[in-house]
C-alpha cells in the first residue's frame, strides 16, 4: 500500500483495539506499580526520593594540613565513604556564611546505617583535625533522607490545569470554527494522545521528573495543531465540488493522506530540538543522566501525536460525520413531516 494511499478508515477497529491495549496495559502496568514499587510512574530526577550526606565545615586554616578545607574535607569523607563500601551518584558543593557546604548524594537502596557509620567516622576525622588546629570548631557531617511528595507538586497541577484548558479552548474554537462533529474529533485526539502517552511512559518504566509534565502540555498542543490541520484538509476537500460523490469514508481517507506530511514531521521536528537542547544542556552540566528522561519524555510524546493525529483520528473521525449527517436527516424529515 502506498504511503499516499492509505485506507485508514477501514482499519478504524484495528487501531482501536490497539489503542485500548496500550492504554489499558500501560494503565495496569503503572497501578501495580503505584503499590509495590516508586510509583504509578518511574519518578526519579527532580522527583527522585534519594538519601543525602551533609557536611558543614568552618573555613578554617588546618594545621599541617597544607590543603583548602574543602579538598580536606572531601578526602576525609570518600575515605568514610570507601571503608563502608558505599558509592555516591553526584557531590555537590556550596558556601555558607562561615566556610562550605558538601552534600553526597546516595540512592534511595542505600543501607541506612551505613551511612550513619560512615557519618560517624567523618565527624571523629573533622574532630581530631579541629583538635589539631587548637580551636573548636562548628564542623560536621550528617545523613538525610530526602523523600520526594509527588501527589502535591505544584508543577503537576499547573500542567494538568494548563493541559485541561487548551483541550477546552481546542473543542469550543472548533465548534465555531467547523462542526461539533469535527470538534468531537478534535476532543477525541487530545485525550487520545495524551492517554497514550502517559500510558507509554508507564508501560516503558521511563525515569521521570517535571519533564513528564511539560511533555504532556506539548502533547496537547501538538494534537491541537494537527487536528486543525487535518480538519482544515477536510472541510477544504468537503466543499470542493470534485469531491461531491465521496463518501465520509473516502473523504476522511483523502485529507488523512493530504495531511500525514505534516502530523508526522511536526512532532518529529519538536521532539528533535528537544533532543538538541537537552543534549546540549547535559554537555554544558556535565551530566549525561540529566539529559535521559526529558529527551525519552518527548521521543514518546511524538510518537504518541504522529500516531493519533494522523493515523488513529482519520480512522475514527468519518463515524462520527455518518452519525451526524443521520441526525441532521432524521431532523429535517421529522420537521417535513410536521
């Protein structure tokens, strides 16, 4: 079958048995999740629930030590660290107003008590160096547990509010721009693709943050776009006299084609330069693992858009043209009738 060709109206129950598999998976995958493992969604990054080893040290003069405090500090500490066999993610440094600030950073699997050893070990270290130094000293290590609140993120809540206005915004400006049956289609692709969405991320146990969230909102508006698209093609190709003798079927089929172009490069081309941005940012930060869940966020939200606004929604939308048009006949024979 030629890529210019497509039949995408006789394949409707396929794509929707599709759909509801990944979605109903996806959903079932991420409620089992929710009970025995971090969450309904991979949370990590920003929503990560990690443990922390802090230490606080004056900006003092060592004696004999012949280092900066920080570089001292830092030895005493990977020292501790390695004697409890422990591995850190990252190491994080920052200033006070009397010396610096050190906060290691452990995975959420991380023993417990061993950290608190290791802490124990640090702070017998920094004392008997204080000591050596003639002073005492407001210097020392502690261990946290840094437990990430997913259920009242502010930026959750911004983007589902965000996310529900355009989809709102979206159906009232087609139900005056083209016909409620259009604007039912346009309704169905946005709550099509950001389910899927949210759905694949789930199902591929993604590694998340805020970045789930910023790719739900462009999921909305990419559907938004492409729909108008689509739909633009549609009522363009209805009013074309040529087309008079086609069928809701062949005329759906006809602007799918005219508009596949367009719904597959555009989400392609947005999920591209998030890539590069992303992956540029990652360079800048020295991070590469900064760069995994917001670039895997937007790959599935382009393919979560190409498919439902160019292949599922023309499958769907000619059903929702045959119900109306025997709505309006029924209508207006009812009325002749009177």
């Amino acid at each position: 079958m030629k890529i210019n060709n497509l039949k995408l109206s006789s394949k409707m129950h396929l794509l929707v048995i599709i759909s509801c598999i990944v979605i109903a998976i996806g959903l079932a995958v991420g409620t089992v999740c929710q009970f025995i493992s971090n969450g309904f969604f991979n949370y990590s990054a920003d929503y990560e629930t990690y443990k922390t080893v802090t230490v606080e040290y004056e900006d003092i003069d060592f004696s004999g030590a012949g280092r900066e405090p920080s570089k001292l500090i830092e030895d005493i500490c990977e020292k501790a660290f390695k004697a409890e066999n422990l591995s850190k993610i990252n190491l994080t440094t920052g200033d006070t107003n009397t010396g610096g600030k050190l906060i290691y950073k452990f995975s959420n699997s991380t023993d417990y008590g061993k950290l608190n050893s290791a802490v124990s070990a640090i702070n017998d270290e920094i004392k008997e160096e204080v000591s050596q130094a003639g002073g005492i000293q407001f210097s020392y290590a502690s261990a946290h547990e840094e437990v990430a609140v997913i259920g009242g993120d502010l930026v959750l809540v911004r983007a589902a509010i965000v996310a529900a206005t355009i989809i709102v915004v979206h159906f009232i400006y087609f139900v005056i721009r083209y016909k409620l049956t259009m604007a039912l289609g346009a309704l169905l692709a946005d709550m099509h693709n950001l389910a899927l969405y949210l759905a694949l991320v789930a199902l591929c146990r993604v590694p998340v943050g805020s970045a789930i969230a910023t790719y739900a909102v462009i999921a909305v508006i990419m559907s938004a776009i492409g729909t108008s698209y689509f739909f633009d093609k549609m009522r363009g190709n209805i009013k074309d006299e040529e087309n008079k003798k086609l069928t809701a079927f062949e005329l759906a089929d006809k602007s799918a084609n005219e508009s596949l172009k367009f719904n597959v490069i555009m989400p392609a081309c947005l999920a591209a330069v998030s890539v590069v941005v992303f992956v540029l940012m990652a360079i800048s930060s020295l991070s590469p693992l900064a760069v995994i869940s917001p670039v895997i966020c937007s790959i599935m939200s382009f393919i979560s858009c190409a498919y439902g606004t160019a292949i599922f929604v023309p499958s769907v939308y000619p059903r929702f043209k045959v119900i109306g048009d025997n709505t309006k006949e029924k209508s207006k024979a009812k009325r002749l009738a009177k």
